[in-house]
C-alpha cells in the first residue's frame, strides 16, 4: 500500500517539477525578448517593404480581349520586340508569369544590354520566387549601365530584406552620392544606417527629407523607428502624430503610436490609443494584445486573460501571447492550462531562436561563408527554398570550394533556362 501511496505522491510532483522547469524557462525568455523582438520587427519590417515595392509593380488584370489584342500582335510580328514585351506586361497582369517569362527572356537574349527589358525580366523573377535569378539581372544591369537607379532600388531593398545591411549600405552610399536629389535613395540609406546603429547619419538623412518633402509620409516616417531604437519616446510620438494628420485613422500609424505611448510609460494614452482602434475594429489582433500588456502592467490579470484569450481565438501564434497567458494562467491557478501554453509556446520558438542567433551571426561576420550557409540550411528546414537558394549562392561567391553548399544548391535550385 505505501508503494501505491508513493506513487500516487509522485505524480503531483513530477507535474509541479515540470511547471517549475516551464516557468524557469519562460523567465529566461523573458532575458532574451528584447532582442528576439527586434530581430523579428527588423525582418517584418524588411518583408512588408519588400512586398509594397513588389505590389507597386502589378498592375489590375487588363481584359480578356486585351490580352488577346497581344497575342495578336505578336503571331503578326513574332520579332518585334515591343509587342513581345507587350505581351509579357499583359500576361503578368493577367497572373501568368511563367508564360510571361518565356517572352521576357527572348526579348533579353536579343537585346542584353536594354535596361526596361532587363528590369521586366527581374520583375518576372521575382513574381517567381525565384530572387536569386532577380538579383542576378540587377547586378548585371549595373555592371552595363551603373547609374541604372530603378536597378539600385529594387537590389538594395531584396539585400535589405535578407539582411545584408552591408552590401546595401556600399551599394546605396555610391548611388545617394551620385544622386544627391533622390529622396527614395536618400531614405533607403538612412534605412541601413538604421539597421547597422549609425544613427546620427541615419537623423541627419532624414530630417533632411522631411524638410525637403513634408507631403510624403513614407519618406519620413522611418524617423519613428529611428526613435523607437533609441528610446527617445515624446520624439517618435510627435513623429506619429505628424504622420496621422497627413493619413488619420492608420491603423498601422496608430497601433504604432500607442506601442510608443506604451513604453514611454504612458499606459493610460496607450490603452485609449489601442481601445480607439479597437472601437473601429474589434478583431484587430495587435490592439487586443497591447491592451493585455497595459492590464498586465497595472495587474489587472483579469483583464489581461480576457484580451489575451482574445488573441488566442483571432491568431494563436501572435508575438508572445502563448508565454503571457501561460504565466497568467499559472498565477490564477490554472496550472494544466498554462503548461500547456507554456510547452507548445517553447516547442514553437525553436526555430525563432534559432533565426535569430543565426542573424546575429550574420550581422556581426557578413561575409563569412559558413554563416550564410547555416542560413540556407535554417531557410531550407523551415520552407523557404528560395530563400536558401539566394543565401546558397552567397556562400559559394565567398567560398566557391564549399562542397556541402554545392551539394545542397544542386537539389534547390531551379532547372536552368
């Protein structure tokens, strides 16, 4: 009987080991989330601008008849280079790239060194995925014709976007010198110096641009990020507020502000600032969870659950939601519940905390091979080929004697043209 009772024992405590270690663990994580946070908003940032410059680039589907109109006029004049371009502009905006590409790519064989076809054709690439073919184009567009500025754009934003500040930066402090009018050059520069801490260079660029172009919000508005960086909170929130008069009511802008409000300690602005997105629309996920960090704040754990729940319900794996409501749940005694959260928010940040060492390893030795090859290797395990094409090719450009590279390129990459 004492065997049975002993046992029966046990159970409890290997439950309450277990929540120790999950508590333990998420304190840890507590250490590291500062910089986990700005490692994953610096890449959310990359990819959202990456994608509006690429959605600039579509254009609405054209009719039926318009597209055929193209077809026409290509059967009519199979070498006739602006009805095959024609054609290609057509099918892309009809959604075949694939088909689009084969005209595309004839138009360039015939005339390499024509910059609008080249540009086309890198468009097409990356309609693709398939950025490495793109980047390719812009380097060799820049080799013909170096001043080339929509080549300079779109390559400096695709490094941006994998986090190759440093060849952006060498790429962009030639461009912005030769071009010293260019305010979208201008910006993106400042961007990298954003990224790399140059934040004095990062101000001077910026403001000036403000000055320059007071209209344009998407010029100056990084200058909250910038403040953002450096805590300088009643700046960015002036900033933010600036940039809702020009366009009042962004929920971006204005979750932007309210997180701003937040960690200048204003909790009560920045819980009026997410309820006011909130009031307008109720399953915006990012205003449910930045009232829960204000309830948290002030202990209204209640409150704090409720919002947090919320979370659950429109998107489980937001930020860290799964870690907060788990260390809620294990305070208001709901000890199954908040384990539970706390081991599948462990299981899912593996590979978070893996991209996010990987990234400081980048960002500190930028042209070590080895480095660029673990990136592939984390992009190709977590389905992202395309991806793991791009850093692929970077290592072998570094160290074209890396085998294991080779060999892993070989079974990514696309079939050549």
């Amino acid at each position: 009987m004492a065997r049975k009772t002993d046992r029966k024992d046990a159970r409890p405590n290997r439950l309450r080991l277990l929540l120790a270690a999950l508590a333990a663990i998420a304190l840890l994580y507590l250490a590291l989330l500062p910089k986990l946070r700005l490692i994953q908003a610096e890449n959310e940032r990359r990819d959202r601008e990456l994608l509006q410059r690429e959605t600039a680039l579509s254009q609405p589907a054209p009719p039926a008849d318009a597209l055929e109109a193209a077809r026409a006029a290509v059967a009519k004049s199979p070498d006739d280079l602006h009805a095959n371009m024609t054609l290609a502009d057509a099918l892309m905006a009809a959604g075949k790239p694939d088909e689009a590409l084969g005209y595309a790519r004839q138009c360039a064989a015939r005339e390499p060194g024509n910059v609008p076809v080249n540009l086309a054709l890198a468009d097409i690439y990356k309609r693709l995925r398939r950025p490495y073919e793109a980047m390719e184009i812009y380097r060799t567009i820049l080799k013909v014709s170096p001043g080339t500025v929509e080549a300079i754009n779109r390559l400096t934003w695709m490094y941006i976007s994998y986090g190759w500040t440093t060849d952006a930066r060498t790429l962009l402090e030639a461009a912005a010198k030769a071009n010293p009018d260019d305010p979208h050059l201008a910006v993106e520069l400042a961007l990298t110096y954003l990224q790399t801490h140059d934040f004095q260079r990062c101000e001077q660029i910026l403001l000036k641009i403000r000055r320059d172009h007071p209209a344009e919000l998407e010029l100056w508005n990084p200058l909250a990020d910038l403040y953002m960086k450096r805590k300088l909170f009643p700046q960015a929130i002036a900033v933010l507020q600036d940039s809702l008069k020009l366009r009042p009511g962004d929920p971006v802008l204005t979750d932007s502000l309210a997180d701003a409000f937040f960690e200048s300690g204003d909790l009560s602005g920045a819980q009026s600032t997410w309820q006011s997105i909130l009031s307008g629309s109720p399953n915006d996920v990012s205003a449910h969870y930045g009232l829960a960090e204000c309830y948290r704040k002030i202990g209204n754990t209640a409150e704090a659950v409720r919002e947090l729940e919320a979370v659950m319900r429109l998107d489980p794996g937001f930020k860290e939601s799964k870690l907060m409501l788990g260390q809620l749940y294990l305070r208001t005694g709901h000890a199954a519940e908040g384990g539970k959260l706390l081991h599948e928010y462990q299981q899912e940040q593996s590979r978070t905390r893996e991209y996010a060492r990987i990234s400081l390893l980048l960002a500190a030795s930028p042209h070590d091979p080895a480095v660029h090859f673990e990136m592939a290797r984390h992009y190709a395990a977590t389905s992202k080929p395309e991806r793991a094409v791009v850093e692929l090719h970077r290592a072998l450009e570094l160290n074209p004697k890396l085998a294991d590279a080779r060999k892993m390129l070989a079974g990514l990459a696309p079939p050549a043209p």
